[in-house]
C-alpha cells in the first residue's frame, strides 16, 4: 500500500475526489492548511530574495491506496489538477506496512 500525501489548491478538491471515487477508493482525509512551496508564497514576478515567507490556503489531503494503482492515479491527479501556474502543489508518498479497521480489528489491503 502506499500513502499519498497531497497539498492542493482548495478549487482542486472536487477533481481529485472524482479521480479517487472512480479509482474506488471512497477513504480520505482532508485538512485546511497553510503552506508556500518554492516560491515562498509570491508569483513568481514578486519573489525577491530575503523576503518574507508568505503562507497561502492551500488543502492537505491524505488517502492511502493499493501500489498497482498509484501510476495511473498519480497520472490523473497530473492531468487534471494542474493548472500550469506555480502553486499547483505536491504529493508525498510513502508505503504503508499495514492497516486495521478498529471497529472489527481486520487487517490488511482488502479493507481499504
Ligand atoms: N518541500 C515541501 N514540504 C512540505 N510541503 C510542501 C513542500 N513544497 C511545497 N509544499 C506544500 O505544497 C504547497 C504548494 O507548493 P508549490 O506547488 O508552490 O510547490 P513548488 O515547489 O513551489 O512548485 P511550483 O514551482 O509549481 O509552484 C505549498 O503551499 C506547501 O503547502
Ligand atoms: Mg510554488
């Protein structure tokens, strides 16, 4: 399993849920954050060296799929949520050694 990490643009939300949702995967967690990436928040005409770090909303959203699916999903997620300007965010991934549902104890990737 793998988990993707991903900090999105608050818009790119809805996108990424159908990328998901027709991948059937129904489980994730989303968050409000704050965040500047290479750019220290500024487009890039407005960065100056040495200024300030200038946090914008952004989403972070965390969901964990299979490996055999991560390719295609990554490739959608590139296709849809970009938007060619900077900002457009980043995903982390990492793998998953297991999960457990806590109401019955199950474990394994059949109950993701
Ligand atoms: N290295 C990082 N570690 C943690 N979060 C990051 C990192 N880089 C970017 N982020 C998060 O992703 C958001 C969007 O980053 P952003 O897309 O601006 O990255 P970038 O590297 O500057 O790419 P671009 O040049 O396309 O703007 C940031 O607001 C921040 O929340
Ligand atoms: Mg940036």
């Amino acid at each position: 399993m793998k988990k993707i990490e991903l900090i999105i643009r608050p818009e790119k939300l809805e996108p990424l849920k159908k990328i998901l949702s027709k991948n059937e995967y129904s489980g994730l967690t989303v968050m409000s954050a704050m965040g500047c990436g290479h750019q220290k928040g500024y487009s890039e005409e407005f960065k100056k060296l040495g200024m300030e770090i200038n946090l914008l909303p952004k989403l972070y959203v965390m969901t964990v799929i299979l490996d055999e699916d991560l390719d295609d999903i990554l490739t959608e997620i590139c296709e849809k949520l970009s938007t060619g300007q900077v900002g457009d965010g980043k995903i982390f991934i990492t793998n998953v050694d297991d999960v457990m549902r806590i109401r019955t104890g199950e474990h394994g990737e059949s109950i993701l």
